[in-house]
C-alpha cells in the first residue's frame, strides 16, 4: 500500500492530509499526536530517503500563518482487485535486464498453484552464430539416447530448447503491488507471488540415469558367475502393527511424505500469449480500477487513528523460525551437543563403515582419541583396520527386517558372517554367503550392501581400502578385536554347523615393503639380468625379424627424455610385453615392479578411473590422482613418493594400453597430453569395438564417423549396430568440428 501524507497549515495547527477516500480527504492535528507519533513523523521527514524533504522539520513547530509550502497536486490511489489472486511478478536473475525474453517463443507453460511453482519451455535458436551444434547433439544423445520415441526430451536430436524453473522470491507478498499511473490516478494491484525464474538442469538428471541404467547393464549383476536365485523362494507374510499417534505425527512432518505431497498436486498447463497479442493487452485492462464508488473501496476507506496505526505500527519482536528437516535427521550442530557416546554410535549407525580418521574428523576438534576409541569399539567392529557398525545396533532387539519380517536376531547372525568374511578376504560372492545364512536374498543384498560395492568377475569388493596405518597405531586394539572376532567365529561354527576348512582364512598376503634403490643399482640389476636371459631374448628377436605371430612386436614410442627422468629399459628384462608380465617372468625386486610395485590401493585407484572414464591422458590421469589424495586423510598410504614411471606402469597393470596416436606436427600438446592410454580388456564382448577403434585411432588423429563404422563392420561383421557405435563413441570419444577424436586429443 501507498500512503501519501501532504501537510497543511491551518491557524496554529499543522494538519497532514491523506487522499485514501476516492472523493475526499481527512486531516490529522499535530498536536493530538503523542510525543512518540510526532517524533518518529520528525524522523520521517529527516531521513536519508528523503536528502531534500519539501517538509521541514521546523513545520511541525509552526506558529506563524505562513503557507510556504503549498500542495502542488494530489493523486487518487485506486485498489484494483480484478488480479489480486492471480497477478504475478517474475524475475530473471542471470539475465540482465537489456536481455528480455519478450521475442523468445514460448514452447508450453504449466504452473502448481498451491506451491506457486512455474514452469516455463522456451526455444534455442540453433542458427546462431554462437550456438555449438556438436555440443547440442552430444547432450541430446546423453539425454535421449539412440532411440526415437514421443517421450524425448529433444525430437530433432539436438538440444532446441531450455526450460525455466521457479523459487520463491519472498513467501510474504503483501507489502508488494503493481502500480499503474493514468490520467491523474494511481491503480494498485496486489502481488500474489514474486517468483525467480533459473533455468532448469533437470535434463541432466535424465542423462545421468540412462548412465547408470547402461552401466548395471554392461556388468550384468555382482559378477560374472552365475548369481541366480531359485525361482523357488521362501515368503514370510507379516501383518502391519498399528500406527501411534506419535509416530504418525513423525511421519506427516518428514521429508519423504512433504516431497510425496509436493508432488502430488497435479501440473496446470497453461497458454502463453505474448506482450503485443492481443488477449495480452484485454488483461492488462484489469489492472485498472473497475469500480470508482467510495462504497467498492472501503480497503481504503480509514479513520484517522487507523490511519495512524497502519502508518506507525507497534514493534513486534520477530520471531526466529527454526528450519525445518526430516525428523530422523540430526545436524551437525545439534549432532555435537549430544554426549560422546551418542555422537560415536548415532555417526557409525548412519555411515555404516568408517576408519577412524575420519571419525575424529566429524567430531568436535580437541576431542580425546583414547575416549573415541573405548566409544566406538561399544558399537562398532574392526575389519581391514576399518570400524563397521555392529549388527545388534543396526538391528535390536525385538525389531525385524524392514524388507522380510525375520526377526533381528536371525539377521545379526547372518551380518556377523558377512562381517566375519570380509576380515578373511577383500571380496564374498553372494552366492555362497547366501548358501550358509539362507536368508531372503533382499536381507543378504542389504547386508552386502552396507560394507560393500559390486565389482566385475569379482563379486562384492570390501567397502573401503584397508586401514593398515590405524592398525600399526594402535596393536593393542587390534589384538583385542582379533580375539573378539575368534569368539564370533566359535559361535557361527556352531550356529551354521561349518566345518574347520569353512573357517579357514583366506587372507591375501600382506603387500612387501617397499625398499629405496638407487637408478644406478636398478639399472645394474637389469642389465646382469638381460645377460642371464641373453640367449632367449635373442631368440625372440630372431623369430621377430622372420615374420613371427601377429601381436608379438612391441611398439616404443621414442621421446626426449627429461634431465630428471632416467631412460626407459626396452629390452624387457621381465619378460613383460605391453605391460603384461609374460609366463613365468620373474618379478626383479630391483627393477621396480618389487620395490617400486604399485600398492593395491593404487591399482584399485587406477583400475576404477579407466572402467569409468575408458580414454585418459596421462596429464588426466595424475589430476584425477591428485583430486583423489586431496580426499584422503593425512597419512594415508597413498602419500608416499609416486613417480609418473610408477604410474604408468601401474595403468598398464590394469589391462589398459598405450594408445600412440599420431600427434599433427604443429599441435601444443604437451608430452603428458600426448600420452594417452586406454583399457584394452575388461572381460566384456565390447572390447573388441573398442579394441577396433584404438587401431584406427593408432593410424589416425581424427576420423570421420563412417570410418569407424566401416571398419568395425569389416572386422565384427554385420552385427554391429547404430547403438553399439553410439556407445562406443560416446564412452570413448569427442566430437568436434565434424570430426572424432579420443578423448583429450583435441587441442583449444
């Protein structure tokens, strides 16, 4: 609302009019005002809004006659009401204001009206001279995929549109209106929301899950064994306890059920009609006052001391409004409020598997490690140097599986044999747990996945890397939690009747420690050895030169060596061809696969870059490796002194290949950008499309799309399909310019 206050003198007394009434004005005496009233209009008048007030403050004191000021015109204020439900004000944040979308058109609109929730589609002119057409097409193939269906996002396979999303601005609107000034008059409409329009990423949402959706298809299950169940499957029926009150409360005022509500209300489509369209311009005609009588008006209709208490309201003290979240969730804040004990166990019970450090990290800095150390070994239990929740914490008494209705202690003994398994060996194939426990297979997968990931030909792999720094800290621990685990495996020799050769270990040997040598005993090394293997090497190079079988010439790419990096033995002491160690080759403890040999960790590391990303440079390669140790904690083992010679040894120990693409002469790239190394076997029948494609590429610095569909129908036949270059492409590949090149090849 707009108040206008015009002051008048009239004999001794300064009067303030307020034209409010559509006919009329009314006036208030300065000197029935309370001291406060007169002080706060002195305030007013004085302000810095106001740096050249037509109104002194000497004319609250006047006494005198003079009329120095007069009124030089007063405005009528309108309440229009027409829109006061449906008027609102939408804002572009990221769009500068010279930059409208008035001339954009408009694909479809649809709005929540309860939630104040907008949506709007506008189109992309792909003409522009600033738009990247391979970059559209690139995210429409992630987003749609292959396929032609009605549900695309994109019907021309190529991003043509955006959408527009909208946030609330301000969830009190009722200081705000529309004004609109006509022949003397002011018309004031109501605000009913102020929303900010963003655009909207949701497509990427959409692409990321056909990803995934790819990805669990490619690995087909936990492991290339078959995992099957039984089509015979045992079924517990359970029937629903009563709901309380209090849980029902709990429930109603979660998160899930306030998403599930949110969702519920239905979209409302809506048609967009442009600034100069003609229905437009009808609707703007309700922004004027429809009814000009006094008696249609009464909003504005005020006495004098209402007037006065809308102009001057009393101070309210403002109330802090907490926020609100899920009531199974705790923040951090009121996480550390708890005491010790809480904190541990109420940490352990959400992340399930943690190592220590980064236990100490979560809790308040300054805590005592002895005190943490006697909290969690109450609620969790050492595996691999890691700390696992215990199962009766995750499943107490007279509680019962969410998904089967077994009973918790059923499920403790089933856990604790997983958790017994994974102290033996890095990886369980569900199969055989599932065998021993004989529980439903949806208990067993939850169990897995809880201190476990999925790994091909490997089943399910331990969670977390082991912790052998916690265990060389603290023996005492350790020794204690060994002797705990030998009375749980007592007691589940007894509970699932297993033999003594169930319960052997299975540990895997412990990785050697690593010894420093210098260059110049390595080399030695290596060249008493090549003289030892003298008579074999030579007889390999003779049936080289003859013509011997396909595959068996090892290519080395020359490159000027460095001051500070030593040159690289070819002459394959180890009996290694591309990285492979060959049959029977011995491992040299001085020639840098003994006391240079990557760390399981380390090969873990590069094993799960190159199944995710396929196509790296080595300059990729030691970014992504750094952002890795950035998230480790201090004194990890992965610290140690790791040189570019380890690394790229260590790619190609993990069934990846030097790809040696032929670089044009003037390209700026540097020598680690040149380096580009890509998984050449992972046990799918797609290697042999990428192993088809890192040939060409071997010949060839970029190639044409029809290349490398001509070539793999030659090599695989016609069973090569639209979608298998699609994937084969998109996993390995980037397009620029029309062209193809391997990823990070192509030079800005």
């Amino acid at each position: 609302m707009i108040c206008l206050l015009l002051p008048q003198q009239h004999g001794s007394d300064l009067r303030f009019q307020t034209p409010l009434k559509s006919n009329g004005t009314f006036s208030v005496k300065v000197s029935d005002l309370p001291e406060q009233s007169r002080r706060k209009l002195s305030s007013v008048w004085t302000s810095e809004a106001c740096p050249s007030p037509h109104f002194p403050l000497s004319l609250l004191n006047m006494a005198s006659g003079e009329d120095d000021d007069p009124i030089i015109q007063e405005i009528d204020v309108y309440l229009a009401k027409s829109l006061a439900d449906k008027l609102y004000l939408f804002q572009y944040p990221v769009r500068p204001a010279s930059m409208t979308y008035d001339d954009v058109t408009h694909l479809s609109a649809k709005i929540k009206p309860k939630q104040q929730k907008v949506e709007l589609e506008m189109s992309i002119d792909t003409m522009s001279p600033n738009y990247c057409r391979s970059k559209g097409e690139q995210i429409a193939l992630n987003v749609d995929g292959t396929t032609s269906e009605d549900s695309n996002t994109y019907s021309v396979k190529m991003m043509d549109k955006q959408t527009f999303s909208s946030i609330q601005a301000t969830t009190n609107t009722s200081r705000y209106a529309a004004a609109v000034f006509r022949k003397g008059e002011l018309h004031l409409t109501p605000l009913h929301g102020i929303l900010q329009m963003r655009p909207s990423f949701s497509y990427l949402d959409k692409a990321d899950s056909k990803h995934r959706e790819r990805e669990a298809a490619n690995e087909g299950g936990d492991s290339s064994q078959d995992e099957a169940e039984d089509d015979v499957k045992q079924i517990t029926v359970r029937f629903a306890r009563p709901e309380s009150e209090q849980a029902r409360q709990r429930r109603f005022q979660s998160y899930e059920f306030l998403q599930k509500k949110q969702a519920e209300e239905p979209w409302i489509h809506l048609h967009y009609h442009g600034m100069k369209d003609g229905r437009s311009e009808h609707e703007r005609q309700y922004l004027f006052c429809q009814s000009m009588g006094v008696s249609e008006n009464t909003e504005l209709v005020k006495t004098p001391s209402e007037y006065l208490a809308m102009l001057m309201p009393p101070v309210a003290e403002e109330k802090i409004v907490k926020p609100v979240g899920p009531s199974n969730v705790l923040s951090m804040a009121q996480l550390r409020t708890l005491p010790l004990g809480e904190q541990v166990r109420t940490l352990m019970k959400n992340v399930k598997v943690m190592p220590f450090a980064n236990l100490m990290g979560l809790l308040t800095s300054g805590t005592d490690s002895t005190a943490v150390l006697r909290c969690v070994q109450q609620v969790a239990m050492l595996v691999q140097g890691n700390w696992v929740v215990k199962s009766d914490v995750l499943y107490p008494k007279n509680s019962y599986s969410p998904h089967s209705g077994v009973p918790a202690e059923v499920l403790c003994r089933g856990r604790d044999y997983v958790m017994w398994r994974f102290t033996q060996e890095r990886s369980v194939l569900r199969k055989e747990v599932a065998a021993v426990i004989k529980l439903p297979p949806e208990d067993v997968k939850d169990f897995l996945e809880q201190m476990s990931v999925p790994r091909v030909n490997r089943g399910w792999e331990f969670l977390l890397p082991s912790d052998t720094e916690f265990v060389r800290k603290h023996p005492d621990v350790a020794q204690r939690q060994y002797m705990l685990w030998l009375g749980i495996q007592a007691k589940l020799e007894k509970v699932f009747n297993l033999s003594k050769e169930d319960m052997m270990a299975k540990r895997q040997e412990p990785p050697m420690d690593a010894v420093q040598v210098s260059g110049e005993q390595r080399l030695k090394a290596a060249r008493e050895l090549a003289r030892e293997k003298e008579s074999s090497l030579q007889k390999d190079l003779d049936q080289r030169r003859q013509g011997g079988p396909k595959g068996a010439a090892v290519q080395v790419k020359e490159e000027p060596l460095s001051d500070a990096e030593e040159p690289m033995d070819t002459s394959l002491p180890n009996g290694s061809l591309n990285g492979y160690p060959g049959a029977g080759s011995p491992t040299d403890p001085l020639n840098g696969h003994g006391s240079h040999a990557p760390t399981q960790e380390l090969l873990d590391f590069v094993g799960a870059t190159f199944r995710k990303h396929f196509v790296l440079t080595l300059s990729e390669v030691k970014r992504l490796f750094n952002l890795h140790l950035a998230s480790l904690p201090p004194g990890h083992c992965l610290f140690g002194g790791i040189s570019d010679r380890l690394l790229q040894d260590t790619i190609l120990l993990s069934h990846c290949r030097q790809i040696l693409v032929p670089f044009p002469a003037q390209s700026s790239a540097a020598a680690d950008e040149q380096k580009v190394f890509a998984v050449w076997e992972t046990g799918e029948t797609f290697d042999k499309h990428r192993q088809v494609l890192f040939e060409i590429f071997m010949k060839n610095y970029r190639v044409r799309r029809s290349m490398i569909q001509t070539r793999l129908t030659q090599e695989l036949g016609d069973a090569v399909t639209k979608a298998d270059v699609d994937r084969l492409l998109k996993e390995c590949c980037m397009s620029y310019g029309g062209m193809w090149y391997l990823k990070g090849t192509v030079q800005s």
